[in-house]
C-alpha cells in the first residue's frame, strides 16, 4: 500500500480534522492553503492509489483507519474532490465522521468513461463493468449529512441529479468541473459545514 500524502499537519487548539481523498488531477499542496483560509481546521492530504477499485477502497480506509487511530475529541470530516468523492464517500460508508463534503463528485466510472468514448467505452480494456464504482449506492448507507457541490458545466460529470435525493445539501455553481474552488460560493458553502 502506498500512500502520496503528507503528514497530518495539526493546528494548535484546533479540534476539527478535515481528511482530503483527492481527485486526479489536483495538487493537494493547493487545497491546504484553500481549507487554511476558510478555517483552522487541520487538513490531510490523500493520493488515491489508482489499481483496481478494491485495492483503492482498502488504501482510503486504511488511510482513515491510521489518521485517526490516536485522535480523541476531534471532530472528523471527510471531503472527496472529483474521484477523491467516491473514496470519501466509501469511508464514510464504512467510518464514523461528523459530515462528508463532496466536490463535484464522480457518480459512475462507466457513465464518465462513455461520456469521453461514448459506444468506445465497451471496447477499451478495463472499462468498469456496470455496478462498479457508482456512488449512489454508497451514499444509502451513510449515516452522517451528506454536503455537495456539483459545477453547472461539468464537462467530466454531466449530471448530479442521480444522487439528488440523497444528500442533505446540493449547491451548483456555475463553472467547470476543476473550478469550484475558484468561485466565491466556495469558501462561504463549506465555512458553514465545518463550523
């Protein structure tokens, strides 16, 4: 297991731990300085290791399961970006925290695939059979609020309307799928969950 993250960086008197699962194609140097701004919270920093799915969700849980093993008293958020999401929302499936945010999450690995490929997608080796890697059915078993972010022109995810019913708050900003935190709905949108 390989883990691309930094040590947990811990503010002093601060008793609220944001643990980050990190999309793609992102600096996780760039969301320290980002959630630093919004709030004294201590951030983490995670580097999904891209194998197969199982392997991944194991690597997640078990990045949790080492962070917080020797914390008491804290308050723990999980917050997923792009496929960082379905990480996120694996462990919340899995682990207790007191809110999971996600940004502009991954809904479905086949839908993504075929929306870059479109009929291709049946023929690349690897594409994810149907069922694997979907976020809805993950989100049914968490018990913690549930806090989204979806971008209006999301060119990578097209909709977030198959997870609608299933999160407490759904916000959409009008930008593309790596820019939420550009906008100014940003900062305000997740100040007031981890306040």
């Amino acid at each position: 297991m390989q883990f691309d993250a930094a040590d947990p960086i811990f503010v002093a008197g601060s008793k609220t731990l944001v643990i980050y699962y990190r999309g793609n194609c992102e600096s996780t140097t760039e969301f320290e300085q980002e959630i630093k701004e919004v709030s004294s919270s201590v951030s983490v920093a995670f580097s999904p290791v891209l194998e197969t799915p199982e392997k991944t969700m194991s690597a997640a849980l078990a990045f949790y399961d080492k962070v917080v093993e020797n914390l008491s008293g804290f308050d723990v958020f999980l917050y997923g970006n792009s496929l960082g999401g379905h990480f996120a929302s694996y462990v919340a499936s899995k682990r207790e925290c007191k809110a999971l945010i996600l940004e502009t999450p991954l809904i479905s690995v086949k839908e993504c695939i075929e929306n870059y490929l479109g009929r291709m997608s049946a023929f690349v080796p690897g594409t994810p059979a149907s069922g694997r890697m979907e976020l809805a059915p993950l989100l049914e078993n968490i018990k913690c609020p549930v806090h989204v972010m979806g971008a209006v022109d999301d060119e990578v995810i097209p909709s977030m309307e198959p997870i609608k019913s299933l999160v407490e708050t759904l916000t959409m900003v009008k930008c593309k799928h790596n820019d939420t935190r550009t906008m100014p709905e940003w900062k305000p949108w997740v100040s007031e969950i981890i306040a």
